[in-house]
C-alpha cells in the first residue's frame, strides 16, 4: 500500500464501510478514523465498553506517538488511564498493558486513579517521574505488538457493540 491508501479524515461513513476498506486502506488510519466517530458520539452520550477499549487505546497511541507517556497522563486522554492496562489485555497486547502499568504505578498515587490524581502525581513527581517514564517510553517504542493491528481485529470481533452514530 501506499501512502494514498491513508484514509485521510473520517467522513462519516459506518462501520462496516470501514472495516470494508481493510483490503485498500492502513489499518492505522481506519483505526484514526474510527476514534473521531466516537469521539464525535462521545459529545452526545455514553459509549459502550468495547467503544471505550477504542477510544483509551487510540488515546494512548496517540500520545505516546507525539510525546510519551508523559503527554498521555497530561492530555485529555488521562481519563483513559485507568481503564488502559484493561483496555491493552482485551486487544490482545499484553505486553503493552505490562508497560502501561508500570507506568501507572511511577505516579505513585495511593487510591482511585482520577485525572485529578494522575495531575497531582504529575506535580509532585518531579525529574524522578520524568526520567522513569521516558524509560517506559523507550519500551513502549520497543515492544514489536502491533497495537492498531489488534484493535482492528477487536473492532471486527465485536462490530456488534460497536456503532460510530
């Protein structure tokens, strides 16, 4: 495939149509597609578990591709960080939940796990936290999992509890 084969912006179409373009499209990119259909159904009410397994694993991909843990756990997509490891292990990449516990535990919040937690941990962590998720970032950019590979089998295996309107 090329680079045309990139879908470029989600455009509305259903899920089956996404999961159509297997064959002529990234994975990567219809996976990104998927998250901004329900993102946009997020704004208007609840998600269905598997709709969220989506969203905190796209969220975490996302970050962690443009600035590491680090900018997971400072972003929006925080919200997700409880439910991450979950998340990983019900796709299948079991070692990326492994890492993303790890990096759960260097925050070192006693409790619930709440964005408000993860940014008092984030205040009070200092250089030490800094330094300990750069290293679970270098692992992460390490594990050969193919994590938008699996989510896309996930979205197949449970097209039934997934709907992007």
């Amino acid at each position: 495939m090329s680079e045309q084969d990139f879908l470029e912006t989600y455009d509305g179409q259903s899920l089956d149509q996404l999961l159509a373009m297997e064959s002529t499209h990234r994975i990567d990119s219809l996976v990104l597609a998927m998250e901004a259909a329900l993102e946009q159904k997020a704004k208007r009410g609840p998600l269905s578990p598997e709709e969220r397994i989506v969203l905190a694993v796209e969220g975490l991909e996302r970050e962690i591709n443009n600035g590491g843990y680090d900018q997971f756990f400072l972003n929006s997509s925080k919200e997700y960080a409880r439910d991450i490891e979950a998340a990983l292990r019900s796709i299948g990449c079991h070692q990326h939940a492994e890492i993303a516990k790890r990096a759960i535990a260097a925050l070192k919040i006693t409790g619930t796990i709440t964005p408000g937690a993860i940014e008092h941990a984030q205040a009070a962590g200092g250089e030490e936290l800094t330094d300990r998720l750069n290293e679970l970032d270098n692992e992460y950019f390490g594990c050969d999992e193919p994590i938008a590979d699996r989510l896309f089998t996930f979205v197949k295996q449970n097209r039934s509890k997934i709907c992007l309107s």
